[in-house]
C-alpha cells in the first residue's frame, strides 16, 4: 500500500492498494458514477472481476484500488496479455469526477506499470475511445510516455475510433 501525492485542492489522502473480493460493488459504482461508462461495461469489469477471484491464475487480471477515506474513488485493471512474449495490457482504467485531476488515475496506471515492470513485461498497451470525454485519459497516456500507434477507424460505432498506446517497460 501507498500513499498518493495529491494536489492541494485534495484535503483528504488517498491510498492506493490491491483490490480484494469485497471491492467488486465499489469497482461497478465507480464505472457507473464515472460518466464515461455504462451498464454493458459494469457488467463486463464485473465479469472479469468474479473471474479474478473464482478462477485465480498467474496471468490472470490485477486490480489496483484507490480509496479516499472509506470510499474507492478508482480503480485499475491490467494484466498480461494471452499469447504474447511480456506484453501487458491496461485493461480498464476509472476514476470518479469528483477525485479526477487529483493524480489518481497518474497514480494507478504508475502503479500498474510499476507491477508489470516487476514481473518481467516488456511492454505495456492500452486501447482507448477517440470521443472528447476521453480526451484526458489519452492526455495522461501520452503525459506518462506512452506512443499513439495505431487508429482503427469506427471500431466502437461510426465516429468512435479506437486508438492504441504503446509503452516499452524494459
């Protein structure tokens, strides 16, 4: 566990940790406060969250959980990627309005990086929305040094293209 480093318009600290079985009704409320995301998407995370828990693997998902006071105010999900020599992925990523650009979501992806680093992976990829509302998190991509490689044009609908970050971690 640690500490995050919050501006000072945060009076209240946040702490970053694993998540645990007990988190899985806070990950789905903080997809669905987030304004980003909707019911198919909770109910994905969700799956994948059980599937963390009921069917434990070494190169299963990870969690990371950031609370602020007793409330997870985000969370992050990332893993390796199947049939791929160290290549991890960040799978989800969240954090709720009211602790964004607070360095929450800066700290969670640090410290997923930070675990993917630990165990061996090469590389890490993030695949993202091209829509205005998810301007930030692209902007937080590139701030932490990740490389825009690819677009795939209206690969979520017509209009919405999928972008995909690049970081090499060794």
């Amino acid at each position: 566990m640690a500490w995050l480093e919050l501006t000072s318009e945060q009076t209240t600290p946040a702490l970053l940790r694993t998540a645990t079985p007990t988190d899985r009704a806070a990950i789905r409320a903080v997809l669905l406060g987030s304004g980003l995301f909707g019911v198919a998407d909770a109910t994905c995370v969700d799956e994948m969250f059980a599937e963390t828990w009921e069917h434990p693997r070494p190169d299963g998902y990870r969690w990371l959980v950031a609370e602020q006071g007793q409330a997870v105010v985000g969370f992050a999900c990332y893993g390796p990627e199947s049939l791929t020599q160290d290549t991890w992925d960040l799978f989800w990523i969240c954090v709720l309005p009211s602790a964004r650009r607070r360095g929450v979501g800066r700290a969670l992806l640090g410290a997923a990086m930070e675990d993917a680093r630990a165990n061996n992976a090469r590389l890490m990829v993030i695949y993202t929305s091209s829509t205005s509302p998810y301007a930030p998190a692209r902007q937080l991509y590139t701030a932490l040094g990740f490389t825009h490689v690819a677009t795939v044009p209206d690969y979520y609908c017509d209009g919405d293209d999928l972008n995909i970050y690049w970081k090499r971690l060794r």
